[in-house]
C-alpha cells in the first residue's frame, strides 16, 4: 500500500508542479484578463529550456500567492513579432504592457525576488486586483491599505474605479496601499451596507468608509484623517505626521482642510519643542474635526509663504493659508485648538499675499479676488456684503479671496480698489460697477454671482 501511495505522489507531484502551457491566443486571452502575467519562453528540443521550466515550475506556487499567472509558451515567430530574440526568456505582463525580465532567468530564487517586488507588481494609474489570499497577506504586510470590494460587472463598480484611479498614486504617497476585489463574501463579514464600499485597514484593524464612494477627495480625505486612529501604541497615536515637500504640494492643492506646523528642525531650541509636543496634543480632537494634522520642516515652502518666524502654525483651507498671529506664542495646546476652531467656523474672506494669489489664479478654475485698500471708505459694509455669499461660493467650489497688495493692483489690471474680479482657467473678468456705491453695489454684486454661478 506504502509503494503504490509513493508511486501515486512521484507521478502527480510533477503535473501539479509544472507550468500551465498556452498558446499565442491562449496568452493573449490571459494577458486581457489578468493583470500580472509572467511567460516563459521556450523553444522546442532545447535541453536548456526544459532544464530552466523544471526549474522555474518550484516558484509558480509563490507567483500564485501574489497574484501573478505564470505559463510557458512555445512559439517562436510569435516571440520574435513582439521583440523576442533569446530562449529561453522570460516577460511580464502588467495591465498588458510588456517588459523582459533583465536577469538570468535560470537563478529560480532571483527570479522570484524580482517578481515579487513592491514595484515591479505596482500597476501604473491602476488600482491593483487581487484575490481573497492576496488581501488577506497584503493586509498583514501592509500598515496602511485600502480594499475597493466591488461588483466589476455592474455601471457602479466600474465608476467607482474609474474615479478612485485618481487618487491611488496620492494615496500611495503617504504610504498608503490601495487594491480591489470582486468578492461578495466580504459585504456580510464586514456588515457593509451597499457596494461598493471601502473597508481600510490600519495596522489590520479595519473601518468602513460611509462618505461619497464617487467623490475622489472625500476618499482621500478619509483615508489621511483615519491613518493614525488605530495605530498601536499611545506615542504613535499622538505622534503628527513629519510631510515632505511633494506631500505637502498634493495637501495644498487637493484638501480642502488641514493644517501644519512650520518649525525649522528637532532639537532647534525650547520653543519649537515645546510648540512640537503641544501640537500633538490636539491630533485627536483636530481629527475628529475633520481637520488633518502634519508637521514640515520645509525650507521651500517657508520661503514660498514668506515665513520667517518659527515655529509658525499655519491653517489652509481650500489651498488658502491662515497664519497664526505672530505675537502670539506656540506653548499651549487649547490655544492652538481655539484659534484652529475659530478660523474653521469663521465666515470672512481669506487674505493672501500676491504671491499666494498668484498660485491660485493660476492653478484654480474658478476665483473670485476682492482688490481692496485698508484706507477705503466704507470697507467694513462691503466685506460683510461679501462674506454674507461666501459659503454659497463654498458650495459651487468656487474660491472666494481678497488682498489689499498694491503691486497686485497694475499686473491684473485693476484701476480702482475696492474691485471684484472673477478668474476663470486665469482670465480676469471685472464687476463693472463700484462698490463704493452701496446700493448699486449689492446689486451689482448680486448680479455678478448670479451670472458666477451660471457660468461655472
């Protein structure tokens, strides 16, 4: 009995080890399909080819753990249309683009550590499928991942991933680990009320997001506001995100909210520690508030808003900064969260700098700037006219600002102040009549946002 069981293993072990063959339109199937494909080429009555699939066939079960369908192919006039000379060799198939495996392909355990890569398995502007298995060891291997769950065979599943597409590269610059899966087991594991839905693991503990699934930024302003909430200890929940500068860029152009600590360095003097250690304090409650916290060191961006006084905390809104007053002092947590609050709910226009309005008009389709002068009659009335529209503004997207630069003033062509300008893709568009008449002025403005709201 022993003998005919061993017999039984030597001849099966062998078929469940070895390569699944295919053809040129069996590949191509596979390729439209699948999104990792790896292929072994190989050419008949070649003793090399054959030695390099015995070998490469140990490695298939670990390609199949991450998701990469290894077969071989024999056809060589096949191989040589699409750029291949040498056999054997070896390619890969990322969404259906091509590449040939650089190395030797007769090193099985090289072979596997390079298919295995972060990046050689990261799918360009593509959300990467995976199968139960994968997610389960993704989620171990990864301390921050979203999981799309999804039915790819309805209207809903495909929007969903046409829009989160946007956003995966952003995500994935925070560290953030962003894959799919079409699997309806997960809609009552994880009690998920429709799909498709998100369900983000942070150090494997997971939470639902409930928000806007087509609303890209709202996605991504869960996942940045979630990414501490579970990690596991007390020092790393308190402990504010330190951003470079290409985070910090993304944050100013796509988040609507957050705010960051400006400070020079670690170890740059009592105040900054202090202000460092009070600043952590406030995470949760900033967090709660929708509002997300980070740090910077950036030399660049303290030079691009003229900051020259540290640590200075700064609040954007709608990529829009507010300072903290600079005769005030950063050593205590309640203040630092009572000016944050009083900004958020404050209803006045943003005052920036002609270098911050700048930036806007040029990178923001629709801005509407109040030019005005400190020193006009009468500003006080037509700034609470203003602001009394601005969440309305808010609402169809459209940036509400005001400067009093006068080196603003000749660039844009404003020949008198107070001004409202509309700039739509960087074209300026002024209101015709003064606001220092008051009457026609609310009507002029009126009719100015009227036309606004129509036009965007």
């Amino acid at each position: 009995m022993i003998k005919c069981i061993l017999a039984w293993l030597l001849l099966t072990l062998p078929v469940l080890w070895s390569l699944e063959e295919v053809n040129q339109r069996g590949l191509e199937t596979l390729v439209k399909h699948t999104d990792f494909v790896a292929a072994l080429w190989l050419k008949n009555g070649s003793r090399d080819c054959e030695e390099v699939a015995s070998s490469l066939e140990t490695i298939e079960p670990e390609l199949e753990k991450y998701n990469v369908q290894f077969v071989k192919i024999y056809n060589k006039r096949y191989a040589r249309s699409i750029g291949i000379r040498e056999f054997p060799s070896l390619s890969i198939y990322k969404a259906g683009d091509m590449s040939i495996y650089p190395e030797d392909v007769h090193k099985a355990d090289a072979v596997l550590d390079y298919f295995t890569k972060q990046d050689v398995l990261q799918l360009p502007d593509n959300i990467e499928l995976v199968d139960r298995d994968s997610m389960d060891r993704q989620i171990i291997e990864n301390e921050y991942i979203a999981v799309l769950v999804y039915d790819q065979h309805t209207k809903e599943g495909t929007k969903v991933l046409q829009n989160l597409e946007t956003i995966d590269d952003e995500a994935d610059l925070f560290e953030i680990r962003f894959v799919r899966i079409d699997d309806e087991e997960l809609f009552d594991e994880y009690s998920l009320i429709s799909l498709p839905s998100i369900i983000y693991f942070r150090n494997r503990l997971p939470v639902v997001f409930t928000g806007d699934i087509f609303n890209q930024m709202d996605v991504f302003e869960f996942l940045l506001l979630h990414k501490h909430s579970a990690d596991d200890d007390e020092e790393d929940l308190d402990s504010v995100e330190l951003i470079d500068d290409e985070q910090l860029g993304l944050l100013i152009e796509e988040l609507p909210l957050f705010v960051v600590l400006f400070y020079q360095g670690e170890g740059e003097g009592y105040r900054t520690e202090t202000a460092l250690e009070e600043y952590e304090k406030i995470q949760i409650q900033l967090v709660d508030r929708g509002i997300f916290a980070v740090k910077s060191n950036s030399s660049y961006f303290s030079d691009l808003y003229h900051i020259h006084r540290f640590p200075m905390l700064v609040y954007f809104e709608m990529g829009v900064p507010t300072f903290w007053p600079e005769k005030e002092t950063l050593d205590e947590a309640d203040a630092m969260l009572k000016w944050i609050y009083h900004t958020q709910d404050s209803d006045h226009i943003e005052e920036v700098t002609k270098d911050t309005l700048d930036r806007l008009v040029s990178t923001t389709d629709h801005v509407v700037v109040l030019f005005y002068s400190i020193f006009s009659e009468g500003m006080d009335k037509i700034l609470a006219h203003l602001e009394n529209i601005d969440d309305d503004l808010d609402e169809k997207e459209v940036l509400f600002i005001k400067t009093s630069s006068i080196k603003a003033l000749p660039e844009y062509g404003v020949e008198q102040v107070p001004s409202v300008f509309l700039f739509r893709k960087g074209i300026p568009a002024p209101c015709p009549v003064s606001l220092l008449e008051e009457s026609e002025g609310k009507v002029a403005i009126s009719i100015f946002i009227i036309l606004l709201l129509i036009v965007c």
